[in-house]
C-alpha cells in the first residue's frame, strides 16, 4: 500500500476540498482530511488529526501537511503520540502544492522519506530555458562532461491533443508511467523545461492542447521512459 497523507487545516471545507483535489490526482493514495475544531469552526484538534493519523496508516507511513504555524504544533504532537512516531512525517512544505507532489509521489510507489521529499522540494521543478538544462547535464561549466553525458539519450517531440493539456491529473499521470525507470526526463514547452517526475513543474509550463512539447531523456532507461510518456499521450492521457 502506498505511503498514507494527512492534510492538517484550521478550515474543514480547506482540508476537505485538498483531499478532493488529491483523489483525482493519485486514487490509489489514503488521504484524510483533519480541518477545523471537532465543535465546528476554524482551528485544529488533536483528537481529530490523531484519528485521521490513524485512518491515513497503511503500514507504510504517513506523510502530514499544515497549513499555519498552530496547525504544524498539533501535527507534529500527533506524531509524537505514536507508539513509533519513526513512522509519521510532518513534512515543511506549502499545503497544496507540497501535498500534490507528495501524492504523486507516493501513488508512484515511493517511500516515506522520497514522499517527504517530493513534498518539501514542491515549490522547484522548472529551470529558465531549455539550454539551462542541457547545460546543467553536460557539465560544461567545469568544461568537462558529465557521466551523465556517456549514458543513452533519447529526444522527442510531441503534440497534445488531450482536452485537459498538461494539467493537474495529466501531470501526475506522466510523472506516474515514469516510476522504476533510470532515466532524467525532461519537458519542454513555450520556451521553459520542467521535470517530468515533477506535477507542478510540469503544471508549471502552461502547455494546452494543440501545444508542441519536447521531450528528452538520458540514463540507461532513456528509450523507455519516451516510449512510456509516447503510450500515455496517445492514449490522451487517460490512465
């Protein structure tokens, strides 16, 4: 079972509408809401987040995102209730975004401390240009190549003629057919790159349908990871 989120909000309706967000975007992922005072009204609860604490455990851990500071006191107490708290994160990273790259993360089948980490690096993802990413493979600010450079690569372009474009659920689903390959990915549209193991990254780039993008890989998987994101696009990124 994948690693299990808790959303931890002063807003019932905030927590809520983050745990709808997220069923769409990886419906395999446990994702339970702890917003609002048990009496109604804004505020967080023990007694609530630790039970959604529970509810979210799936053997695999759990991943906690707050939205403000108080919330963070009665996320981390949950934590610390456990009978291992070793298995439970509050993860330092913007509500929203950093539960969208968790939850794409752990739908992929990642483990806590990758699921932590996607969560924490969510506000990254893009560089300025595609030349920007070329040069950070090669190396050649050290004038050197990097060993990156002697692995397969692999490049691609494609045009999407999905209705959604690279939006919220079709971005995780491309950073989704890549889980288990050793290939870097990356996207390319309107000028800028992206990630393509990073939902918001790629969210990032704006690419709507009928836009061009392109696509390279290197690593030992490379050829496999543009056939896998070629299937995804020709299937318009239906799952």
């Amino acid at each position: 079972m994948p690693v299990g989120l808790v959303i931890v909000s002063h807003s019932d309706a905030l927590a809520r509408g983050v745990v709808e967000l997220l069923g769409q975007l990886a419906p395999d992922v446990r994702v339970e809401p702890a917003g609002g005072m048990s009496a109604g009204g804004l505020g967080t609860d023990f007694e609530a987040t630790s039970a959604a604490l529970a509810d979210a455990e799936t053997g695999a851990g759990v991943v906690l995102l707050y939205d403000l500071g108080s919330a963070r006191m009665t996320a981390e107490l949950a934590v610390e209730s456990l009978p291992d708290p070793d298995t439970a994160v509050v993860a330092e990273a913007p509500l929203v975004e950093g539960a969208v790259a968790a939850a794409a993360s752990a739908q992929g089948g990642d483990g806590l401390k990758t699921v932590v980490d996607a969560a924490e690096r969510a506000v990254g993802g893009t560089v300025d240009s595609p030349e920007q990413a070329t040069t950070a493979a090669e190396g050649t600010d050290s004038g050197t190549q990097s060993s990156v450079t002697t692995s397969p690569r692999a490049k691609q372009d494609l045009v999407l003629r999905n209705e959604a474009g690279l939006h919220a659920r079709p971005a995780a689903l491309l950073a989704r057919v890549l889980t288990g390959l050793d290939a870097e990915v990356t996207v390319t549209a309107g000028g800028n790159s992206a990630d393509a193991r990073s939902v918001l990254g790629v969210m990032g780039l704006g690419a709507r349908k009928g836009d061009r993008i392109g696509l390279q890989a290197t690593g030992p998987d490379a050829e496999s990871a543009l056939r896998r994101v070629t299937e995804l696009a020709d299937r318009d990124f239906e799952g």
